[in-house]
C-alpha cells in the first residue's frame, strides 16, 4: 500500500475510535444538567444521586476521550505534514480556539462536578456541571467547525485568502475569522453532530436504567434516569430528521458529487429518487436491487420530482468519491436513525400508559439499543469524510497530495500496530471500569447520609 493509503487506514482508525467517546460525554452532560436542575427545584436526593452516578460514569468516559484524541494531533506532524503547511493557519485557529475555550472550561470545572457536593453550594455546583457541559458542547463546536472548512472552504477571499498558488508553497492564510467559524456548511452540520451526540448520551442511559429495571436494582433511580433520557432521546430524534434535510441541501448545494453517491444517481442531469437499499454497480452506473421512491430526493430538494440532480457523470471519473462505501455508509446510518426514533417514540408511549416498567422484552432491547447511536455516529461519519474524496480540503488540496513524504509505508505500518494494540488495552480497560460501576449502582443516599462524618473523598472512593 502507498503512503497514502497506510496513513488514511490509520488516521481513521485512530479518529473512529476516540470519535466512540465525545458524543457520549455530550449527551451525558445535557442529562446531568437536567437531573441537577430538578434536584435544585424540588430538592428529591433521588435526583442529586442519579446526578452523582452519572457523573461519575462522565468522567470515566471523559479520561478515556482525552487519552484517544491526543495521538491525532500528532498524526498531523507525522502523517499529513503537507496538509498541516497548507491549510494550518485555518486550521490551526479553530483547533486553538477548542483548546482554550472548550477543553479547559470542560476540564476546569469537572473536579468540582466530582468532588465539590459538600465544599461548595447547591447552585455553584450547578453552574459547575452547567459549565461541564457547556465545555463538551463547545468542544464539538470547534472541530466541526474546523471539519466544516474542509468540506466547504468556500471561495478566496471569504475565510481565507491563497498565497503562492501554483507552487510547492502554497498555503491557505486566514483573512476572516467569522466566515470560518460560519462557513457554508458549519451550522448545519453542527446541529446533526449535536442530535446524534444526544442520542447517544440518552440511550447509554436508558440503557443503563432499563438493565437495573430487568434486575429490579436501583429501580427509583431507574426510573427517573430512563424518564429523562427518554425525553431527550425522542427530542433529539425529531431534531435528526430536521438537521438532515438541513444537512442533506447544503451537501446538494456544495458537495453534489457527494449527495450524487449517497444514493447512486449517475445521470447526469436527471430527475432522482431515494433509495431505501439496494447495491452500487459502478461498472454499468447503476443502483442493482434498487427500492426507491422514484422522483423523491429531486421533490426533497427542490419540492419537484421532476427537476434534474447533478449526477455522478457530471464530474470526472478522477473526481468521484468511492460511491459504493458512500452508498452502504449513508444508509445504514439513515436506517439506524429511524430505529432510534421507533425506540424513543415506542419508550415514550408504553411510559405515558404506565406499562414500560414491566415490559421485559422492551427493555432487553434498550439495553442492547445503546450500541445504534455510536453505529450510527461511526457510519454518518464514514460517509461524510469518504463522501470528501479525492479531497482533503474540498477543490483546494487532495489526499494524495496532503501526506507527509518522509514517512515511510513501513514505518506508518509499525506505528498503526502499536496503536492497535494500545486501543485494544484501552477498550478492556474502559469496559472494565465501566462494567465495575454500573454494578456498583449509584450510591444509596439514605445508607450516605448515616455513615460517619468522614472526608468526603473516603466516601468517593469507597462508593468506586
């Protein structure tokens, strides 16, 4: 394999498994602010327990996210050093600005989320969790900002401005903050991480709650956690649907080759369907074993089914994204999302009749549910990003040409073997530490507040 080749398997490895935890911490943040918030209006220890025990699960998932995310800033130096000179001043602002505003508001606050229940006031250490969760949020604001640049970088002049173009130098310089941070695709894009990001902070949850439920554990804390991520997961269903169209139109608009292989249209300029499944043929440019709807993506888009949708055979064939891994990736994530919302919604319905609490079968699925959304956030992701190629910065730079060229293809071969390795270590050690404290349960508040007054780590301590 090329250089090339070696360093994109190994950059998306490394990306889709550090990308398995910040959703996670999104969600679970919006949760806990809500658990506080309740517990602050009607004083219930139930909720400052399931606030408690989430947070605990929280920073677990926050250590293991910090320790995958720091060898991809590496990967920039080592692997893609062209793109790094290139597109680094652009870049770089964004990765900055979600180190000073996002990482240390979300790190700052987190110890007194942790161990400040008895050395500060109820409503500081609301604020404290608020500013924990507010530091995820901005966290993914910056990197899908700076992610949103790459797929639609816009014209010179907006962003950013192109200086000895043509030449072995050249490289991007930043001209306007702003239209970085609000580039054609940012805010769209944004809001369809944050649902899904949501989602799987609110099914970790639910699942969590309804494996309590089954083993009659914990079951009033199991209950008000599967209430409030049941909100949340149906909320943020709904929101998925709206994000997508939203989503869906600004791809249509910049990235036509891509909306092009999301559903294997290759005319040209011809009318387009919606595929709900069926198998790339790129050889004879066509969809085999098709099930569409004829005419939809073309009414979706331009609320006519019989306008024309840029097709794959408008661009070159040097041009064209792998249209089959698009194809698969896409719409495996489009199916996955309508299971969650089919969960949220049937969840929501057997609580308001009062039945969700004894309908095993249920909640045997929700406890396995916890595994669509992070399915689901790896297979929109794959589809994004596959969906770019041949493009690294879109229309400014190609894959091909943003790889370091003093890495050998052996030596990218040893390290993705060293890193493999170490992800296996690490994916042990997160569900061991996880496994210990969902069986641990959440501290009973009762049994707490009898113990001895002793310093408030002991108790920590003890309770994991």
């Amino acid at each position: 394999m090329t250089s090339a080749t070696l360093s994109r398997i190994q950059f998306g490895m490394t990306l889709s498994f550090h990308y398995l935890f910040p959703p996670l911490t999104i969600g679970l943040g919006v949760i806990m602010v809500i658990l506080e918030a309740m517990y602050l209006k009607t004083g219930d220890e139930a909720y400052q327990q399931a606030t408690k025990f989430w947070a605990k699960i929280f920073a677990l998932i926050f250590a293991i996210g910090v320790a995958t995310g720091i060898p991809m800033e590496f990967q920039f130096g080592t692997n893609w050093a062209h793109y790094s000179r290139f597109v680094g001043d652009v870049f770089g602002s964004a990765l900055a600005a979600e180190g000073l505003f996002a990482f240390f508001l979300e790190s700052g606050f987190l110890a007194i989320l942790l161990f400040g229940w008895e050395r500060v006031g109820k409503k500081t250490h609301f604020m404290a969790t608020l500013a924990v969760a507010s530091g995820s949020i901005f966290s993914a604001i910056w990197i899908v900002i700076a992610n949103s640049f790459m797929q639609t970088p816009g014209k010179p002049g907006q962003a950013y401005r192109l200086v000895d173009a043509g030449t072995p130098q050249a490289h991007l310089v930043l001209v306007h903050f702003a239209d970085l941070v609000f580039n054609q695709s940012s805010m769209q894009r944004l809001s369809h991480v944050l649902m899904a990001a949501f989602q799987a902070g609110a099914f970790l949850v639910i699942s969590v709650a309804a494996y309590y439920l089954i083993k009659n554990r914990h079951e009033r804390f199991a209950r008000i956690s599967m209430k409030t991520a049941l909100i949340v997961a149906l909320l943020a269903a709904a929101g998925q649907i709206i994000t997508g169209d939203l989503s869906a139109r600004e791809v249509a608009k910049y990235q036509p080759a891509k909306l092009a292989a999301f559903e294997g249209h290759y005319a040209a300029h011809a009318p387009a369907g919606m595929s709900i499944m069926g198998w790339v043929d790129p050889a004879h440019r066509r969809v085999d074993y098709d099930l569409a709807i004829p005419g939809m993506l073309s009414w979706m888009l331009y609320g006519n089914t019989h306008a024309p949708v840029t097709g794959l055979d408008a661009f070159k064939k040097r041009d064209q994204p792998p249209a089959q891994v698009v194809f698969q990736t896409y719409h495996a994530m489009v199916a996955i999302g309508m299971v969650l919302m089919l969960l949220a919604m049937l969840g929501v319905f057997f609580w308001w009749r009062g039945t969700l609490w004894t309908k095993t079968w249920f909640l045997r699925i929700l406890v396995v549910s916890v595994i669509l959304p992070e399915a689901g956030n790896q297979l929109g992701w794959f589809s994004a990003e596959v969906g770019r190629q041949p493009w690294i910065v879109y229309g400014l730079l190609r894959t091909v040409h943003g790889v370091s060229s003093a890495v050998a293809p052996g030596e990218i071969v040893a390290s993705l073997g060293m890193f493999f390795f170490m992800y296996v270590l690490l994916t042990f050690l997160f569900f061991y530490l996880l496994n210990h404290k969902i069986a641990a349960g959440p501290a009973d508040p009762v049994a707490q507040a009898q113990q001895p007054n002793v310093p408030l780590l002991y108790h920590d301590r003890a309770a994991t």
